[in-house]
C-alpha cells in the first residue's frame, strides 16, 4: 500500500478544491491510501478578508514570518510515499501558514527525503513564491519532483479588479460593469486530475517517482512578461515591510494608516511599472530572447510547460 500526504491551506477553498482534483485518481486506487492535512492557524485569517487587514498582512508575508499553528492531525514521525504541497501566494511568497510549516520541525519530519509536488492556484503571480518554497525544500532535503501552477482564467487586467473584490467580499463574481468572475476556472480545476493520474500510474508500477512524471502535461505556463516585474515587486515588498515591522506587529497602531499609504504607492507601481517593465521587455525581446527562454526553462522547471501528453 502506497501512502500520499496532501498538505494544503486554503482561505476561499479554491487551492483545497485544485488539491481533491489531483488526488482523485490517488483516492479511487485500492493501492494507494490518500491523507489530507489541512493546516489551522490558532488566530484564523478571516474570509472575506477586510481590506486594511488584507494589506496590513504583506510585511509578515514578504518577511517570510510565520504564524502559530495548532497541532497537525498527522503524526511527523509517519512514512509516506508522495507528499502534495498546495499552497497560495500572497504578496508574491508563500501564505504565512504555509511559511510556518515549512519553518517548523514537522516539515523536516515528513518531507525529508520524501518526492514532494508543490501546487499553486493564484491570480498571475507565483516564480517568486515557489523560489521560497524551492529554498525551504532543498534545506529540508526533500526530493522536488513537479510543480502544478494553475492561474485565474481572465487575464492579468481584468483579475487585477475581480480577485481583490472576491477576497474583500466573499463573492467570486462576476461583478458590475462587465467585471469577470475571479478564480481558476471550473474546468481547469477539473482537469488538474491528469496530474493525479500520472502520479498514480507511477505510484502502482516499477516506474521511478521522479522529476518526469509531470512533464509533457501543462502543467505550468510561464508569463515571461511578468518576470521583470515580480522581482521588482518583491524587492518593494521587502523594502516597505521592512519599515511597517520597524513600527511593531500588525496590531501597532501606526501601521493602518501607513497601510493606507502604502495602498496607495501600491496600486501606482501596478499601474505603472508593471506595465512599463512589460513593455520594456517585450520591445527589448529580440534582444534579449536567448536570455528570456533561459529564465522560462529555468522557472518551469521540474515540470515544464510542454503539453505534449495532454
């Protein structure tokens, strides 16, 4: 009996919903038990999430701080077979209570030497958050064998107004004015089972768990023009948090009206840079195109973004 560990946090459910898709095929197998460990912060991140708090939490995240978690319902001493890391991306790093675990002894405990395949499920955004992931994965000595990163189906502008409106109002849309709703697509979601049945294919016979299993099935696809912009958004988020932390935890009571400043700088720089640098780099690409697809197959990597299989 082969034995598979789905660690996963999700505010809205959506990442939750991605992660029972993929291990559908795991569950249907009579060889393979499947064991879902849903992480639980002692103080909840609420959803809806109210805006100020939303913002006010990007100093921690950015900072790659952690937050207290009750206990896991898995024992850190079990074995298993595969362990599936899903996890959202806030503020370009990993959410804060999956940055808790992965900090804590527990991780060491079940993913040391242990295939691991991190899954996503974001707005447009995740190279830098997986970076993280990837530095903590590598420090444990875990074998990361296939990332699964699935995107908001309406494109960078339009999710630029309906993902925030879904966090702050627990609507999904879609919304007023012609705004889509926000989210993976429902058919995406459903599709992510061709992960799970490749990874059954490879937990029931003699073929090697490793960093092939998921090549071939689009299993990420990345923005090259959002690149550039990442890596300057990050740096502006480590910067700035670097001053909110200066001022105390995110109950200080200069932080909210900092908050509201930085709302405001924050939404010129997407308004702005983010576009610019897009621009820049796609006037500058033919230039720069050995460069481009260097980053591409580096950031796609273990699973690649080839489609061949599907």
């Amino acid at each position: 009996m082969k034995r598979v560990l789905v660690i996963h946090y999700s505010q809205t459910g959506q990442l939750s919903s991605v992660a029972r898709s993929i291990a559908a095929p795991l569950e249907e197998s009579a060889n393979i038990e499947v064991v879902y460990e849903e992480l639980r912060p002692v103080h909840a991140y609420p959803f809806p999430w109210p805006f100020v708090r939303f913002i006010n939490t990007f100093p921690e995240a950015a900072h790659q701080v952690g937050c207290e978690l009750k206990p896991l319902g898995t024992n850190p001493d079990q074995d298993f077979d595969l362990v599936i890391l899903a996890y959202q991306v806030w503020f370009l790093a990993p959410s804060i209570p999956i940055e808790a675990f992965l900090q804590s002894g527990a991780a060491g405990h079940l993913l040391e030497n242990k295939p691991v395949v991190t899954v996503i499920a974001c707005r447009n955004m995740w190279l830098m958050a997986q970076e993280k992931v990837k530095a903590h994965l590598e420090r444990i000595g875990a074998n990361h064998i296939g990332n699964i990163a699935l995107c908001d189906a309406v494109g960078t502008a339009a999710s630029f107004l309906s993902t925030p409106l879904w966090l702050i109002s627990g609507n999904k849309g879609p919304f007023p004015l012609g705004i889509p709703a926000a989210g993976v697509a429902p058919e995406e979601i459903k599709g992510a089972r061709r992960f799970g049945d490749a990874l059954r294919v490879r937990l029931t016979s003699e073929q090697a768990l490793d960093s092939d299993v998921l090549q071939g099935l689009g299993a990420v696809r990345i923005n090259e023009g959002l690149i550039a912009s990442e890596i300057v958004a990050t740096r502006s988020f480590y910067v700035f948090g670097k001053l909110f932390r200066a001022i105390g935890g995110p109950d200080a009571l200069l932080r909210k009206p900092l908050t509201w400043m930085y709302t405001v700088f924050l939404l010129i720089m997407i308004l702005t840079v983010v576009p610019v640098s897009a621009l820049v780099k796609k006037l500058f690409a033919p230039l720069m195109r050995k460069r481009i697809a260097k980053q591409k197959y580096y950031y796609a990597q273990p699973s690649g973004e080839s489609r061949e299989h599907i």
